[in-house]
C-alpha cells in the first residue's frame, strides 16, 4: 500500500469514529486530509494496525519526530507500541485523553504547560452571516488559472512555506479535494489575496476549514473572515451541518482564535503536546 491509501484508510476511520464515538477522535477528517501536502516532501512515515481486515489503529510520523496517532477505544494499549516503532521525540494529542497522556508519561514523555497548544473550535452552520468585502474584491471558488496565484498566497501567508505549485497540484489530486470547496478572495487585479480550503465528511454532516490564510498584501481588510463565512455557506449547500476549525489557542498566537471567534466559532476542546524528556 502507498502513503496515499494509507491516508484513504486513515480517513474511513476518522469517519466511523465521528459517527460512532466523536470523542475518540485524536485527528479529524479534514486534517488528516490535508497532511497529503506532507507527502511530496517524503518526510512522513505511516504504519496501520489491522485485527483481519478492521483498522485498529494507525500513526503517522513526520519528519522523524511528530508523532500523531489514531486508535479504536477498545485497543488503546497500541500507543504503547506506536511510540516503541516510531521513537518520537513528540506526540499529539486531545487534552482529555487521560489514558493516552498516561502511557506517554510511562515512556518518558511529558507535557510543558507553557508550550504552545491547539485549540479545538466547531459551529453550527445555521444562521451565517452573509461575507462582506471591500470595493473590488470578491469572493468564488478556484480555478484552473488560479493555480499558481493560490500557491502563492499560500506561501504567503505562512512564510517561509514549501507549498510549491507541485505540492498544490498533490493536494488537488487526493481524492477528499474538491475544487468547489477550495474558497478564495479575488484581488481588484485577479490575484489570490485570501483562501480556505474546506473539506466535507459527507456521512457524518461535518465540514473542516484547513487551512485559511490572507497574502501579506492584503491583510487588516476583512478578507479572512469574508471567505471563512463563504466556506461555510458552501459546506451548508452540500449538506454539512457542523464546522470545525482548529487553531493556536496560545497568548502567544492570538490572531486565528479572534478571526474563527468573528464567524462564530467557539472552543469544545485544545490538543497538547508531549516531549521526551
């Protein structure tokens, strides 16, 4: 199997456990979507663990050191070996997950309270405002000779950023991607001056926005909360009824939770890291 069917498997999973048991989920459908735009870089390592033919659990291993991780409720003793094959130097995980936060403690891990954290954040997509825009922006969703400009601004907005043109294309090719879920804000001369990739879980209703990001040109204009408020209308038209976005959650990174907050976000959980120690 590649790294992409892994993510396919890894992806179904996320999807049963939304369903099922929403409150085991370590990683959600659309982030896990967007870790394809790690894969060009070959930087990530994956393994699965399988009862027959039943997914059990997975963990997904970057650049030799982050550690993210899925596992059933009912196999719970596989982070212990998850952390054994990977040898990370962190891993990911909810706050509230007490019995994963103890069996890294048990293998030399440990959580800095002052670290940096993420903060978990959801809404219903009744009663969205409409987006607002300056004089001669507007609002739409990608095109084919958007491409390059979209990469760009991605680039951009979180400089310094490896989102060639080529990892876009990746990203594009995976099959969660859908063109008319990837939001952008048109400048007055044509260019990409803001986006949000949206994602949708079409058997569970839920919409993500990973990730959202304003070029440095064109930022302090309200574009970021202008095209967040079109995504989430577009996920309402194909049917999701909740959105999630995750973001820093920090004093030290205030910016995200007060543009998700603007669109009616509101925290319902935070993930933490733990460093070997």
């Amino acid at each position: 199997m590649t790294l992409v069917d892994d993510l396919q498997a890894m992806l179904a999973l996320a999807q049963e456990l939304q369903r099922d048991d929403p409150g085991a989920l370590q990683h959600t459908y659309g982030e896990i979507a967007w870790w394809s735009a790690n894969l060009p870089h070959g930087e990530t390592q994956a393994r699965l663990w399988y009862e027959s033919d039943r997914l059990v659990g997975w963990c997904w291993l970057t650049g030799g050191s982050e550690l993210e991780f899925q596992v059933r409720p009912t196999h719970r003793d596989l982070l212990d070996e998850m952390v054994a094959w990977s040898q990370p130097g962190e891993v990911w995980l909810r706050a509230d997950h007490e019995d994963a936060a103890r069996r890294l403690r048990a293998s030399g891990f440990e959580h800095d309270p002052d670290a940096p954290w993420m903060r978990l954040n959801e809404r219903s997509l009744d009663d969205l405002p409409e987006p607002a825009l300056p004089h001669g922006y507007r609002v739409r969703t990608v095109k084919e000779a958007d491409h390059a400009s979209r990469a760009a601004a991605h680039r951009s907005a979180f400089h310094p950023s490896r989102f060639s043109d080529d990892v876009y294309a990746f990203v594009r090719s995976v099959p969660p991607y859908r063109q008319d879920l990837d939001c952008v804000v048109e400048a007055p001369d044509g260019s990409i001056a803001a986006y949000t990739l949206a994602w949708v879980d079409e058997q569970n209703g839920v919409g993500e926005l990973e990730p959202v990001g304003t070029h440095a040109d064109h930022r302090r204009l309200g574009l970021g909360r202008a095209v967040n408020l079109f995504a989430l209308h577009r996920l309402r038209e194909e049917g999701a009824t909740t959105a999630l976005v995750a973001c820093r959650g920090d004093a030290a990174y205030p910016v995200p939770c007060a543009l998700y907050e603007s669109v009616g976000f509101r925290p319902f959980s935070r993930k933490i890291s733990f460093c070997r120690v």
